[in-house]
C-alpha cells in the first residue's frame, strides 16, 4: 500500500491541507505503508519552490514524515514534463485529442450553448486545413475527446459516485497553450508512475476522479483506491483558503505547539472526542476510516480564533 500527497506550492499551508494530509498518513501509516510527497508545482506563476521548502518543513515540525519524494527532484512535476509529453503522445496517437483556439472567456460564454448540442468545444469540429490555417495564428491548447459513457466507482469514504462524460463534462484539456501541463493529465501520470495505490484528498476533486479513471484505462494505467475526505469550513462557513492567514501554518505555529495542533486536528477527524494534544505516532492504531466524517465540517470557533 502506498499513499501520498500532493500540495500545491502557491501558498503557506493551511488547516484544511493538513486534515487531508494527516488522514493520507495515518491511513498509509496504520496499514502499514509508505507515503510520497509529491510537489505539483505545474504552475510557473503562482507556485514558488520557498513555499514547497516551507510546507516541508512545517510537515517535519508535526511529525508527519515521508517515504519518497519531498526534496527530491524527480519528485517535483515541473521536473516531469516528459514523463506527461510521452503520456500526451500516446492519446495523440489513438487520436483522443485535439487542438483547442478558444480563450477561456470564449469557452465559458459559449458553454451553455454547446451543452444543448454537444459538450464538446467547437474546436473538435474543425478540419485538418482549419487548424493548420489557425496554428499561423495562434498556439493552441489541447482537449481530449470524452466518450459516451458513465464511469463510476466506490470512494472509500463518499460511496457510488458516477459521472456521465459527455454531459457532466465534457472534452477537458490536458495542456495550456502556455505549454503547462493540465492537473487531469499530471496527476494520473504520476500516481501511475510512482506506484501509488491510495489517493486522500478533498471532497472537493471528487468530480475530478471519473475523467482521471478514463485516463486511466485510456493510457494503461493501474487506477488506485480513492478516499474524498471532508473540507474544513470556517466558522462564518467559508472554505478554507491559502488567502485565509489567520487559519495558514504560521498564524498556526505561532499559537500552538505540534500537540495540540494534531489534537484538533484528530478531534475534527473523528479520532478522539475532544482535542486533547496528541502526538501523530499515538494517533495511528486509533485511525478508522469509519470514524471520519463525510460532509464538511465547521472548525469550531474556540479552535482557531
């Protein structure tokens, strides 16, 4: 069994990573697995490596250790672009994909208009001659054709959930015309590669899991298990940002020591009744998937403010 997780550098932690991560390690943990940390900093604007260094070390001052990855190189997707051109490729050959010119102003203006004909973008329809004649013009970004068809599956904590492609949504790119690479198309590649057989995350990507399992199948790839943990709320009901500073690591650390910080953490989680500090050894043989919560969930006001 292999776990991980996987942040985005674009900002200081907040609590809500840390719920989902400290669910991601005591699940790998209690099984007796190992876990990767896997920096998608795909984002060549927003993501910084100071945070990736941050994260990291505020992870260490919890106690929350990992297997592979972290300061690795090979661990850091900006470092794997070809691993996702390879990927690209292979759907490019089994011609699963194609060139998209619109911006994505005209994408979702036009949207709801596609939707009563087809989901796919205009561009899908255009001819070899009428891309060529728009390449001069434009770099595109690239879209993958979705099928006819209703994937479904059993996440270990939300249940059935199915998604119909073609309605629900659509031909969804795999590469900007920047040249990034798309979330979709990285995150399967790389859990894929790096033999991850459990994904903890959000309940917020859960829409996200059908195309990534047509990915899957689509690529050959083995699929591995998914748990779409809850989101932490905050008590006037508003997710959880990396804009929030008065609930990020360092309003955090300033606050609390490691132990109590598990505490309410666990306490959120289902793990314990109250949020007594703990330290995240002691929380391991106590961790069950059917002690954690499925909807959102407020953070207390006593807790943070």
């Amino acid at each position: 069994m292999k776990g991980r997780f996987a942040p985005s550098p674009s900002g200081r932690m907040h609590l809500g990573n840390l719920f989902s991560f400290l669910l991601a390690w005591l699940s790998a943990r209690h099984a007796g697995g190992s876990l990767v940390l896997r920096i998608e900093d795909l984002d060549p604007v927003r993501c910084q490596p100071a945070y990736a260094w941050q994260l990291m070390e505020d992870l260490e001052w919890l106690g929350l250790t990992w297997d592979e990855g972290g300061e690795t190189p090979s661990s850091w997707q900006s470092n794997r672009g070809h691993l996702y051109a390879a990927a690209f490729d292979k759907l490019r050959l089994a011609g699963l994909t194609y060139p998209c010119f619109c911006s994505r102003i005209q994408r979702l203006n036009e949207a709801p208009h596609i939707h009563e004909i087809s989901p796919s973008c205009p561009c899908a329809a255009l001819t070899e001659e009428e891309i060529a004649g728009k390449m001069a013009e434009k770099v595109p970004s690239f879209r993958v054709k979705v099928p006819h068809e209703t994937i479904s599956f059993v996440d270990g904590l939300q249940g059935e959930y199915a998604q119909d492609l073609w309605t629900e949504c659509g031909d969804f790119p795999i590469k900007r015309a920047d040249g990034a690479w798309a979330y979709q198309l990285a995150v399967v590649v790389d859990d894929a590669a790096m033999g991850v057989t459990e994904v903890v995350r959000g309940r917020d990507l859960l829409s996200s899991t059908p195309r990534q399992l047509w990915l899957y199948r689509a690529l050959g790839l083995p699929a591995p298990a998914f748990y779409h943990v809850p989101l932490l709320l905050a008590p006037d009901g508003r997710r959880l940002a990396k804009r929030d500073a008065d609930l990020d690591m360092g309003a955090l650390r300033r606050r609390y020591a490691p132990e109590e910080l598990l505490g309410i953490l666990a306490c959120l989680a289902g793990l314990q009744v109250d949020a007594a500090p703990v330290s995240a050894q002691a929380l391991i043989p106590r961790f069950d998937w059917k002690k954690v919560p499925k909807n959102d969930i407020f953070v207390p006001k006593n807790l943070v403010s």
